[in-house]
C-alpha cells in the first residue's frame, strides 16, 4: 500500500509498504482522512522529537523511518482476535496513544503521562497517512451518526484543546487569553466559549487566522508586532486575565503570557517545543502565579464528538485544504511553512 514515511528532517517520502494486517486485539481500519497536525510539522521541519531514531520506541518497538499521520478517521476493515467493541463498517476515529500500560501514571488511569508516552504516527505503529493502519481496540472509537469523515480527522486536535481547558483553572465567566491561533489555539478558543469563558483575548500575527479566532468566538485580536500583547490584554481586562494558553512554542512568548495574567494567574503551556524558552522567575514568584504543562488528552474523545454534534470544532470552519497523499509534503507540510494563513490541511487516504 502507499504511506507518507518520515526519514529524518526534511525527508519524507511517499513509498510503497507492507500492509499491515490485525494481530489478536488489534483492528485494521481504512482510513478516509487525516489531518497535518503542528506537531507533525514540528518533525518535519526540526525533528525528531517524538520520532525514534536512535533506538526503537518502547512500545511501538519501531524506528525510524516511521508512518505518519495521527489525526484520522476511517472505516474498520477487519479485526484481530477477541476484539468485541467494533466490527467491519463501523466509522471510527483513533485515540493515537501509545502507552505502557505497567508506569505510575497508566496505573492511575492518566495514560497521557505514560514514562514511555507516544504517538501511532509519531513514534511508530503504523500511521493514518496511508491506505490502512492497525491499532489497538482501546484506541478506537465508534463515530456518531452524521459526523463526517472529514469531521472525524478533527476530533484528535480538538481533544488535545478541550482537555487543555479542561486541565486549566478557568470557571465559567472567568477570562482568558490565547496566545496563536494556529489550529490548536483555534480550538482552544472554542473550547473556551463551550466552558464559559466571558473574554477570550487572541494574540496572532496572521490577519487571516486572526479573523478566524473572532468568527469562533475571541472577544479580540492583538497583533503583537504592532503593541505590546500582555500590556494591552491588561488593558482589556484590568490586571489581567485569568488563564493564559501558549499555543506558539516561541520562546519569547512564554513571558508575555505570565505577564498577561493576573495575581494568581495560570499559564498553560500547550506547546510542543523545539528550543529552550526562559523567563523571570519573579514575575511568577511575587504574584503567586502558576505555571502549568498539557500533553495531548485524556478520556475526552467521545466528549469531543458529542459537541460535534452540536456544532462545535466544525471541519467547515477550520479545513483550507485539502489534498492527495502523492503531494503531501509539496502541497502540505510545505504549504503550511510558507503560507501562516492556512489552518487545517486534511490528506485524502488512497484507496
């Protein structure tokens, strides 16, 4: 079968590969759509960071070079061995967590924060950019009826979102500021208004995401090239919001989120790094502010759906394009280098 494969930074190439069939508990899904997230282009243009390069992964037992791809919808196409939950024809979307299963944080259901923590497209196991892909039952979830295929490759990023606000100290009428508004900081913002946020502050460079952000619901925009972002969302909301969200990975903007906050204030660090980011620890310490990690999600995917059905993370909203496996990387990962008012590319699996 046809599958996009990361070799090394800058390297992705779309090859022939074995397809893969189901083991016992596994089921083999036709995948239909798959989305091009940040942190795949974080590989591509810095990595590896969640790839294996040097040894295989502890669970995936992979190496470099791996199958991409771990936004995804699709359609079972058989199923391994004593898998009960789903059959052929379901629609399913995949929880793409590769996790242990044995650490302290699996044992304690946060599966997220596993020591071994990867991802089925990120650090092996196959992946959704290709035809098939194989996964874990635990990882599949059954679509509602009329969510879309297309609809369905969002729920990945939109739970790494709602579980962000989730893991935030926001209460409804509380305020809040997002810091870029890529597709995840999108997402956030929506995430935002389902919790009851009452002001929700933008900061973005790109006019056209920016207009995005206040089409989903942000109260306003800042263009940090032109003013001082935390300065004028303390203006906004008088000594400053109540939870800010990084969503940039730049590391000057970690500062301007702690400083965008007010006494007591959280920032959340939703990011995936490729650099070191510094600040002043004062600005945190004198002000008794908190400082706070996400990774991915959570027990969220069939919350994420149901909002769907009520209209919310919608595919209409967010997807600028859409293309063929064949021009992934010309018309996609390079796309999204180049062009900062795209959002969401989505990739056509072949058949």
């Amino acid at each position: 079968m046809k599958a996009a494969r990361w070799y090394k930074a800058k390297d992705i190439r779309v090859e022939e590969v074995t397809e893969p069939k189901p083991g016992a508990g596994q089921v083999k899904i036709k995948v239909k759509w798959a989305g091009i997230c940040g942190s795949d282009l974080h590989e591509y243009v810095a990595g590896p960071i969640f790839v294996p390069v040097k040894t295989p992964h502890p669970v995936s037992h992979d190496i470099a070079p791996i199958v991409m791809g771990h936004e995804f919808s699709g359609e079972v196409f058989d199923v391994g061995e004593g898998v009960t939950r789903v059959k052929a024809g379901d629609r399913v979307v995949v929880e793409p967590i590769l996790s242990c299963g044995k650490c302290d944080a699996c044992l304690h259901g946060k599966y997220n924060l596993c020591d071994d923590l990867g991802f089925h497209g990120l650090s092996g196991g196959g992946g959704g950019f290709a035809a098939y892909t194989t996964v874990g039952e635990r990882w599949v979830h059954k679509m509602p009826e009329g969510l879309s295929f297309e609809q369905g490759a969002l729920v990945e990023p939109a739970a790494v979102a709602l579980h962000a606000v989730r893991l935030s100290s926001l209460k409804a009428g509380g305020t809040a500021a997002v810091f870029g508004a890529g597709p995840i900081g999108l997402l956030v913002v929506e995430a935002l208004k389902v919790a009851g946020a009452s002001a929700i502050h933008v900061v973005e460079l790109s006019p056209q995401r920016g207009a995005k952000a206040l089409e989903l619901g942000a109260t306003s925009i800042i263009d940090p090239s032109k003013e001082n972002a935390a300065a004028r969302i303390r203006e906004l909301t008088p000594g400053g919001v109540d939870v800010a969200f990084e969503v940039t990975g730049v590391p000057a903007v970690l500062q301007q989120c702690i400083d965008a906050t007010r006494y007591e204030g959280e920032t959340l660090i939703v990011s995936i790094w490729e650099k070191e980011a510094a600040f002043q620890p004062n600005t945190v310490v004198l002000k008794e502010k908190s400082l706070k990690g996400t990774i991915a999600y959570r027990d969220v995917f069939p919350a994420v759906m149901n909002l769907m059905v009520q209209g919310y993370f919608s595919a209409d909203k967010l997807v600028t394009k859409r293309i063929e496996l064949d021009d992934i990387v010309t018309q996609g990962f390079d796309t999204l280098v180049a062009e900062k008012s795209q959002i969401k590319i989505l990739v056509r699996a072949p058949d």
